[in-house]
C-alpha cells in the first residue's frame, strides 16, 4: 500500500533520472530528437519523454487555413525536454488547463515511452495515440490535463498530439485549398508521422490504438472512416463523441455568412473578400469576436467541426462524405470500444455558468427547454410534430410529477440533457460500427476522489460522472495535482483506496484492449457485445446500455424521420 511518503513523492513534478545521453537520442525520419528521463508518480517507473516534436511545418501566413504540410528535416538534434506552444483557443477554460503559451505555430506531438534502452530493444510496444477534447475550440496535448503516467505504468507507449483549433482548424471557405477540415488533417499527419516512426521509440506501428474523448472521440471516429487514415489504425476508442455526436459537425457546412455576421463585413462580400479578411486578420481580433459555440434548446452546437468538403476544390481532403454513407458503402474493420460517463451533463447545470441550478423548469413546462438530437431535423420548434415529440419525451423522463426544484428532477434532467447531447448518438455508432467489426461498449459511473468537476464546482450532491472526469482516472493532471496529493496523503480511507484502484483498473482495461482488442469482463455475441460499467467498486459486465431508453429514442427518430434531410 502506498505511504503518507509518496503524497511528497507526487507533485506532477517528475524525477529526472541518470541515464547516458546516447540513449535518449533517437533517429527519426525527419531528424534526431533528445528526450528526457522521468518518473511515473504512481508506480515509480522510469520513462523517457520527446515533448514538442514538430510533425508539420508551421501553419502560419499563407498556409493559415491550409492543409498542413509534413515538416522538413532537421539538421541538429532537436531537443525534445519541453512541450511545444498551444495552438490558439477560444474558450481557456479552468477545466482544460493550458500548460504552454499559444501560438500558430503549434503542430507538435509528444512521445511518451517505458523503453530505457532504445538501441537494444526490439519495437514492440502497444501504442496510444492520443487525441484531445475541448469543442473543438480548446485544449492540448500537454501534461497540464493529459499526463502520460497511468498508461506508461501498463507498459505503454503514450503519444498526444496538438492540432489547429476553432476557426484556424476548421474554417470552411468553399475555395479551392480552403475547404476546412484542417485540424482533423492536422492529426492525420501526426498519425502518419507516428506510424513510420513509432518503432525508433519501441513501439509497433502495427498496433496503434487511437483513442479520443468528446471532440477528440468524434475525431478518432472519423479517422476511423477515413481511408487514409484506416491505414494507420489497429484498433480505436471513442469517449464521449463520435461522428454522430450533436456537436460533431457544422450544418451550414461553409463559414462566410457566419464570418460576415461576426465581423461585420459588407453583405456584398465575396467568399474570397472573406478569406482574404481572415488571413491577415490579428489573432486578437479573432479570439475576441468570435464564439466558440452556441447552446439551442440544451444541445450544444459547435462553430467549428466537420464539414463535407467538395472533392473538386479540397487539397488533401478528409471528409467528402457523410459519415452514415461511408457506413453504407464500406466495412469498417477496425475493431472499437465506444463510451460515455453516467451523467454526461452536469458540466452543462453548473450554476456558476448558468442561472442557478434550476432556471430550465420554467421554460421546461411549455416543453421549450427539449432539444431533438438529429442531424439534419428541418422542423420548427414551434411546428406541431415538433411540440408533439418534445411532449412525449417530457412525459417519459418526468412523468406526471410537478416541476419542482428538487435534487431528483435535478438528475433526471441530467439525464435528459446526457442522452441528447451524448448517449444517443453514441448508441448510433454502436449499431453502425458494429456490423462490420467486433464493438465494445462501457459506461463509465466512477464517483471517487478525483470526479474534479463535480468537486471544484461542489456539485458531489449530483449523481454520477461527469462528462471528462473518466480522463482524471486515465491520465495524470498537474493542473489538479492536489486531487491526486490528498488521496495519497490517506491512502487508508474507503473512498481514497477504491480511487487508487480506480487509477489501475480503468487504464488497464483500456490498455488491455490496445494490447489484444479484448477487455476483461466482456464477452463478445457476434459483431455486437455486452457492456461493462466501470463502477467504483471496479468493472460489472451488464447487457448493452439503457435498451429501453434507446428504444424511446428511436421511436422519436422515426416520429420525425420525415422531415430529416441528409443526417450527417
């Protein structure tokens, strides 16, 4: 059991330790990099980081908006001990907690590996690729939210990347060259960049899992649908997003009337006006008009994500087709785990952001605050089939009980809001993906000692796990370093023992999975699989995940099915 001692042990502050340089040194394709030697807080293991490896030539001028280009080679050996910049954010939250400075140029990837002597070992490693969430619009590959610790003690290599965000990642222009799509094109070549040279770092380039949460799951699920992409891929892992997710792509599918609102151009402008505005526009200016996202009837819809580009004026296209055709004309082999948290959207009821707990009964008993998850949905809120869906879906969460301010209809509502933003589509992905390849499923319900949403906001009262408090059982956070340091300094206590297996269980059941594409506790019938509950008391297999509410869902689907134009 651990001691009082290593609570000193643990400050995310990670020991470098004596190893010869020849070893830290190792040969790329591009170039020779020098990592550093550190220490794993939990298991005490040593490991060597490559921090801010450059993947592609700096985004910036002319290239603003443009695919990215595969970098050129370096000629000295470029040292690897510091994480490069950020890329721009729109919305620096406290929750993903930037650990650099920000900049344009920000394409850069991290390599984290528990191989000591590279020049001796044969590559063969299960690798973790690593994407980030934040909406699109925030986020980085860095230690300050995705430390590689828990991973690297499952004996495995660990990379997490940085890619353009907000409108530098995802602006649609319609111009041949500018037809958006950059920050997923971003980590397509990171991930080529790592499959040819992943080996030099002990891993094996035949078993990269990438794996991805909320906008970095909806991310990991289209480069599963990528044929390029595919390529690089042995298995996958989408948390809390996927290609169906409600904020997984932008409807209007091209930014310029968007952009001439926000800035205020003349209504005369021209696409290439527009594009010619944005390219020398201050990235103060930027940052300062432009909104990330916008909240309609509790769905949250991205400014920035997917969009289908035209073949004819893409340059190195990602995405031409709608996700659910690629279904339809092609087998997606990949075997994959796809899941979420059990209460999804409490991030979403926190009263600091919101008016109080309770400011959607109200408006919740016209029906107005009840938002249709479906792509492509061409009804008015105000149409008769419209209201008669939100009203049936009202009577299935609450009933016939009076809207009160209560704690109970508190998570109901919750639950309301999870499965519209999150669950349901990811039950979508489930039914398609699992046609082709063996599919796996989880809800995660860890309520311990580091659910650090719930507890930096004092809403433990709540219900459940919130939507990215799995990743602090996944991966170490320096920004919330003191979570991990008081369950260490009482290592003793109920809750600070389950949390501390917690921090073994979850990346080995992931781990597992990269290792072998199995997991313990699930039993596979078929193309399709039972489910398993991550709870706090460790992994209970159950048979697929809340059927009935499913269920409900798709008879609403099909409510209004006929007024659904191209669902993404």
């Amino acid at each position: 059991m651990l001691s009082v001692g290593n609570s000193i042990f643990f400050q995310l502050v990670n020991i470098v330790a004596l190893i010869t340089c020849d070893n830290l040194i190792v040969k790329t394709t591009t170039g020779q990099v020098k990592g550093i030697v550190l220490t794993t807080f939990l298991g005490n293991r040593e490991y060597i980081a490559y921090k801010g490896i450059p993947y592609a030539e700096p985004p910036i001028g002319r290239l603003r908006f443009k695919a990215p280009l595969p970098i050129a080679s370096w000629p000295k050996v470029f040292s690897a001990a510091k994480y490069g910049s950020s890329c721009i954010v729109l919305a620096d939250s406290n929750l993903f907690p930037l650990n650099s400075t920000q900049s344009e140029n920000c394409l850069y990837l991290n390599i984290f590996t528990p191989v000591m002597e590279l020049k001796k070992y044969n590559s063969s490693k299960a690798v973790m690729f690593f994407i980030h969430g934040g909406g699109f619009a925030e986020g980085d590959g860095t230690d300050g939210f995705y430390g590689p610790d828990f991973l690297i003690d499952q004996d495995m290599v660990v990379v997490t990347i940085n890619y353009r965000l907000g409108p530098w990642g995802f602006s649609n222009f319609d111009i041949k060259g500018y037809t958006g799509n950059m920050g997923f094109k971003d980590q397509q070549l990171a991930l080529e960049w790592v499959a040819k040279n992943i080996k030099y770092f002990g891993g094996n380039p035949n078993l990269i899992t990438v794996i991805g949460q909320s906008a970095g799951g909806a991310s990991t699920h289209l480069h599963m649908l990528s044929e390029r992409s595919r390529k690089c891929i042995r298995r996958a892992i989408c948390m809390s997003g996927v290609a169906f997710s409600v904020f997984a792509d932008y409807r209007p599918n091209n930014h310029i009337e968007f952009y001439k609102k926000v800035f205020e151009l003349d209504a005369e402008s021209t696409g290439n006006d527009v594009l010619n505005f944005m390219l020398t526009a201050p990235i103060e200016t930027i940052v300062r008009k432009m909104p990330a996202f916008n909240i309609h009837n509790y769905i949250v819809n991205m400014n920035f994500a997917a969009v289908i580009e035209d073949e004819t004026k893409a340059e190195q296209p990602f995405l031409t087709q709608r996700p659910r055709d690629i279904y339809k004309t092609t087998k997606v082999k990949i075997n994959a785990m796809f899941g979420f948290t059990s209460s999804e959207a409490i991030m979403m009821v926190n009263p600091i952001l919101v008016d109080g707990y309770y400011y959607w009964i109200e408006p919740m008993k016209n029906y107005s605050m009840i938002g249709l998850p479906f792509s492509g949905l061409t009804l008015s809120q105000n149409s008769f089939e419209y209201r008669q869906a939100a009203k049936k879906i009202y009577n299935y969460y609450f009933g016939t009980r009076k809207l009160k301010p209560t704690l109970e209809n508190l998570n109901i509502y919750v639950q309301l809001c999870s499965d519209v933003n999150y669950v349901y589509s990811i039950n979508e992905a489930l039914k398609y993906h699992s046609k082709g390849a063996k599919t796996f499923c989880y809800e995660n319900q860890l309520d311990l000692n580091l659910n650090a949403y719930k507890i930096r906001h004092h809403m433990r009262t709540l219900h459940g796990t919130s939507h990215s408090e799995d990743l602090f059982y996944l991966f170490s956070s320096k920004e919330y370093a003191q979570l991990y340091t008081k369950v260490l300094a009482s290592p003793n206590r109920t809750k600070n023992r389950k949390t501390l297996k917690a921090l073994h269980f979850l990346p080995k059941m992931f781990a597992d999975f990269a290792k072998t594409g199995k997991a313990r506790n699930f039993t596979t019938f078929g193309n399709w699989t039972n489910c398993i509950r991550i709870t706090n008391d460790g992994l209970k297999p159950f048979l697929r995940q809340r059927t009935d509410t499913m269920k409900f869902w798709d008879d609403i689907y099909n409510s209004v099915k006929p007024w659904i134009v191209e669902p993404f």
